[in-house]
C-alpha cells in the first residue's frame, strides 16, 4: 500500500516562506505524476502544482511567481516552495501521487500565513 507523507507545514506571516516536502513508500515503481492540492476551511480542494513525467510542470494562477515544485529524480518525493505567502494561502497542504490508474493522498499538512 502506497503512503504519502508530508512535512514542512506551520505559521508564518505574510510575505514569509515555507517548504513542503512529501515523501511516498509502499511501492518499488516511481509515480509518474506528483503535486500538491490545498484545502482552505469552506472551499473546494484545489490544485496547487504538479510534475507529470518530470518533463511538465503545471502551477494553479494563484501559485505562478511564487511557489516552485520539484522532484529529485528517480524518487518519490516532491517539494514545494511557497514564497511571498499570503492570508489566502492558509489551508491544508495535501500531496498526492498516481501510479496507473491510482492516486494516492496524504494526510495533509496545515499552512497557516498571518497577517
């Protein structure tokens, strides 16, 4: 069984940074699609940022010019760097992976940004 990780979540006041990291196990084969989702209280779980075949890399408008995805080669893991962070961007940090037809989640990391 596939398990996503993830860490680097806290509070932070505006105009602050955070990494997030997400680490997967549970499977010798590397998902070729990884990324990131929020989830602010009262809203829709939305895409953040994704790497597709570590060729493509899709970032939501809201993430353009501020926060950066990457993933070392060969591993299941991916980053997020999250710059210039605003109020709106407190929500629930999920990770997330596909392998075949599965996605896999995790459990969520809180991103708080004061203002």
């Amino acid at each position: 069984q596939v398990q996503l990780v993830e860490s680097g979540g806290g509070l932070v006041q505006t105009g602050g940074s955070l990494r997030l990291a997400c680490a997967a196990s549970g499977t010798r084969f590397i998902m070729p699609t990884m990324g990131w989702y929020r989830q602010a209280p009262g809203k829709q779980r939305e895409l953040v940022a994704v790497k597709i075949n570590s060729a493509r890399t899709d970032y939501a408008d809201f993430a353009k010019g501020r926060f950066t995805i990457t993933r070392e080669n060969s591993k299941n893991s991916v980053s997020l760097q999250m710059t210039s962070l605003e109020p709106e961007d407190t929500a629930v940090y999920y990770c997330y992976g596909r392998l075949g037809s599965e996605y896999d989640w995790g459990q969520g990391t809180q991103v708080t940004v004061s203002s």
